[in-house]
C-alpha cells in the first residue's frame, strides 16, 4: 500500500494507539475525572480505585502496544547512533561499582526512611511491630542476664506475665527497666536477636540511638542484597534490564516495608540465591562435581534458618534453584549433569536445615528440661500452618486449616503489587502482572531469531524458562503452608519478590531492549574499540 510494508503500517498504528492511550493514562487523572466527568463529586472511594486501576490497565496496554509497534516496524541503526552513550554503560570495574553504590543508595533510603513513598507511612512504622517486639524483648533479656540467657532465643517479657505485651519492651529497653517473666518464641533460633544483643553492647549510645543503628544496618544488608541481584542481572543482560529489576525493587511496598525489620533480617531469604548466581556464573556448567558448591549452599541456608528460622523456607529454597535452570538451559546441560548439581544443592540445603532444627530443639531443651519438647513444638508449628486436622488445635485456627488452597492462591494474585496502600487496594495486581509477563515471554519467543548473536539468543530463552520456574517459589508457600498464608495476608505478599517480579520485569525491559536493539550485534567494549582503531591506523 502506497510502497510501505504491511508490518511498517501495523507498526506504526501500534505504535500511534499506544502512545496516545498512556497519554490518556496520565492526563486523565481522578482530579480531572472529578472537575470533568463527575462534577457534582459524587465519585465514591471503591469508585476512585476502580478509576485508578483502568488508567494503571491503560499504562500497560499502551506499553504493551508501542513495545509491538517498534517490533513490527524493526527500528533500524538505533544502536550505532547511540554507540558513543551506551559504551560508557558496558560492566566494567569502575561501572559496576558505581552502580552497585547507587543501587544500594536508592534502595538503603527505601527501606530505611520509606523515601520514596512507595509505601504507606503509617503502615511502614506499624508493620510487624508484634514481630519486632520479639528482638527488642531479647536485647532487654541479654542487657539483664546475657546474651544466651534462654540460650538466646527471642521473646517478650515484662515484671509480671500480665505485662508481657509487645508495647512493653520498646518501653522497657528505652528505660532501662527488667524483666520479672520472659516467655521466648520457640520457632527459630534467635540468630537476629543475638547480633543486635552482641552489638548493643559494643555500641555506647542511647537505646534509640541504638535501634536507629539496628535499623540503619538491617536496611543497609537488605539493600546489598537486592543489589547483588541487580547487579547479577547488568551482568547477565546489560544495563537497561537491571534499571526494570532495580525499578521494581524500589516501588515494591512489600520490599520496602520488610527491607529494615530487624525480626525479618530479608537479606538473609536472598543469601542462597546470591551465592548460587555468582558461584555459577563463574564456574563450569559441570558444577555438580564442585564439592565448594555444596559447602557454599550449607553455609548461606544455615545462615538464614539461624536468623529467620523456617519463616518461606520452601520458597527460599525453590528461588535458590532459579539460577540452576537458568544456567543449566543456557548451558544446555544433559540431564545426568543437571542433576547432579541439582541433588548437592537439595543435600546441602537438608543437612542445613537439620543442623538448625538440631540446635534449636538443643536450645528450648536447655530451659525446658526435654529434647521432645522442641521436637513437639516444631511439629505443632508446621502442621498448624499446613494441613493439620482442625480438631487437634485451637477454633481460632479452624476457618485457615479448612481453608481451600485455590481461594488462598486467588486471594495473593488480587494483591496489589504496586499501590500507595496496602494489599487490595487500586494498583497493579500480582494477576495483572503474570498477565504481562506472560505476553513479555510470548513476544521474547516470537522474536528469539532476531538476535545475531546466538548466546544471546540463548539467555533471553533460559531467562524465560527461569523467570516461569521461579513462579513455584511463592506458589509453593501459598499451597504447602496455605493455612498460615490464610491468616497472614498482612504480609506473604512477599513472597512475590522471592524472585517471581524481579525476573519478570527483567523479562519486560529484555523485551523492550531487544524490541529496539534486538537486531544489532552486542556493543564492543571502549577498549576493544581503541584496539580496532590502533590496529586500523598501523596496520603492520
């Protein structure tokens, strides 16, 4: 038609609808919709979140639409124009620590201060403050009678059992009061409580200089963390999907809140992960014959049942395995081999587990005069949160133990993954977003021979393959311990970013990148280029 291509036309119709449907996104906002279209202001507050969530559909729709209007119009040379810009980005020592640095700022401020609003101010400060109240009790227990006192186990106390409440203990740690009762939390082993009782005696400061420090470190380790994978993302696939990852990261209300509670100590869910990622992309794809590996996966889940016990400790495991898939299919590992690495990280991960198990029943035996007793309790805590028998327990327990496992599931997908309130209001729901990266991954197969360069055909493929893997870590939380997800909807949302959105949005921006970029080889790095004009000059 008039010498342009099918696909030129179809473009640039994508490409026109989708711009002005994100202009209409913005511009029309509740303000407008009260002053324009309801100007008698009769707009109700379940009308202003339904409002909200189809200007939030209509964002996604256009993006979607413009992403498949360059697509189909198969931008052309855009690389080459931008090659001056985009080589100062390639990952380098100088870059990646420069935007490991920044990373971690931006998310440090998050998680410390809630800087960037992406949560509630008044749900950020009262968020598991029961849970809280644990740690701060167990600095109080070890200022009185040590540190192991109640071999370090966390808790609450007070003078009497009847002022043993969770207000008490901020009370009494600021004021320097004691304890008459201390009732520990048998679920985990303390490993938070101890570091902060260690440090509250080598810091010489007032209490609430003190926790303000507690705080500012357990937000400072949970920006590391989340750095790291940010950073294992630039060095995977470049910079432009890192910025979806790290962008998520900041506005996810859920890893904002969690980010500096002491009692949850996040960094640690994400230790596995991290080790497994920079240990495998550094190693041979034949890793399961690396006896480190199993040392390491040991080491960094022991560390995490020390200090969160086994608080998602099936998806903590399945999201320690995402880099396995993703490097096993991109390595094309024969099944023999996948295996093998795959059983050292299960083994690993096991004797871990049963060491911590071990020293916590070793631990309430201590004040409580039996081994069985922390056996019996933890069996008690597991089948209270599974799929225990409703008559054996408590009626407050009754309507989560006969809850049905699909209602759970569905009730976390119509979460809000992004919204200024909590879970259930307007946003982006986690439904919305399997949703879009569902097409993400049918747009990044549709476009798998784009790539001239095949290996990095080949990581937008293990990547997709990944990202769907990491959606059983949630889901494996949601249905193995469904009757603690029932009761808990205050907080399992997090389980979303145990890594399902990270890897998705990465799946988002490699769409994207590769939509405008995908065509053209890879960049040389500044250094490759100098050489080739070194060379080009002096021939001989």
């Amino acid at each position: 038609m008039f010498g342009y291509k099918s696909h030129d036309i179809f473009g640039v119709l994508f490409l026109f609808f989708g711009i002005l449907a994100v202009t209409i996104a913005i511009f029309i906002t509740p303000t407008f919709a009260i002053n324009y279209i309801s100007p008698d202001h009769n707009i109700t507050p379940d009308g202003f979140k339904q409002f909200n969530s189809y200007r939030l559909a209509l964002s996604i729709g256009g993006i979607l639409s413009i992403v498949s209007g360059l697509t189909l119009m198969k931008v052309k040379n855009l690389e080459e124009k931008l090659h001056p810009l985009l080589s100062l980005f390639q990952p380098g020592p100088i870059q990646i620590s420069l935007y490991g640095i920044l990373s971690t700022l931006l998310l440090f401020s998050g998680f410390f201060t809630n800087f960037w609003q992406s949560a509630d101010d008044t749900w950020f400060r009262n968020q598991n403050y029961d849970m809280e109240s644990f740690v701060v009790g167990r600095l109080v227990q070890s200022r009185q009678a040590g540190i192991f006192s109640y071999r370090g186990l966390t808790g609450i106390g007070g003078p009497s059992p009847s002022m043993g409440n969770y207000e008490y203990q901020a009370y009494a740690y600021a004021n320097n009061l004691s304890f008459g009762t201390y009732r520990t939390y048998n679920s985990q082993n303390g490993g938070q409580g101890i570091l902060f009782s260690l440090l509250d005696n080598l810091i010489h400061s007032s209490p609430q200089g003190k926790l303000q420090i507690f705080y500012a470190l357990t937000s400072l380790l949970s920006a590391f963390a989340i750095t790291a994978i940010v950073l294992w993302f630039y060095l995977e696939f470049g910079l432009f999907v890192s910025l979806f990852v790290l962008a998520s990261a900041i506005i996810s209300p859920w890893l904002t809140i969690f980010g500096g509670k002491l009692w949850w100590s996040m960094w640690s869910f994400y230790l596995p992960i991290i080790v497994i990622m920079y240990y495998l992309k550094n190693k041979n794809p034949t890793f399961h014959r690396h006896i480190t590996l199993g040392i390491l996966v040991f080491i960094a889940v022991f560390v995490k049942c020390f200090f969160t016990g086994y608080e998602y400790i099936t998806t903590t495991l399945i999201m320690m395995m995402v880099p396995f898939v993703y490097y096993g299919y991109l390595h094309r590992l024969n099944i023999r081999k996948f295996i093998g690495g795959f059983f050292i990280a299960v083994f690993s991960s096991f004797l871990a587990i049963l060491l911590s198990f071990t020293i916590l029943c070793i631990q309430i035996a201590t004040f409580s005069g039996s081994l069985l007793k922390g056996f019996d309790h933890i069996v008690y805590s597991l089948e209270i949160r599974t799929f225990g028998d409703p008559n054996s327990f408590p009626a407050i327990y009754t309507d989560s133990l006969e809850s049905h496992t699909a209602d759970v599931v569905m009730t976390y997908l119509k979460g809000s993954f992004f919204g200024p309130t909590k879970a259930g209001s307007f946003g982006v729901t986690y439904l919305i977003l399997v949703f879009v990266f569902m097409i993400a991954s049918v747009f990044l197969y549709t476009m798998r021979n784009r790539y001239s360069d095949k290996e990095k055909g080949k990581s937008s493929q293990a990547l997709v393959i990944a990202t769907w893997f990491s959606l059983l870590a949630p889901l494996s939380w949601f249905v193995i311990f469904k009757a603690h997800s029932y009761l808990h909807t205050h907080m399992n949302y997090i389980v979303w970013q145990m890594p399902f959105t990270m890897f998705g949005f990465a799946l988002c921006g490699l769409l994207l990148r590769t939509a405008l970029v995908g065509s053209i080889p890879p960049l040389p790095s500044p250094r490759h280029i100098k050489y080739a004009q070194r060379n080009k000059k002096n021939p001989d």
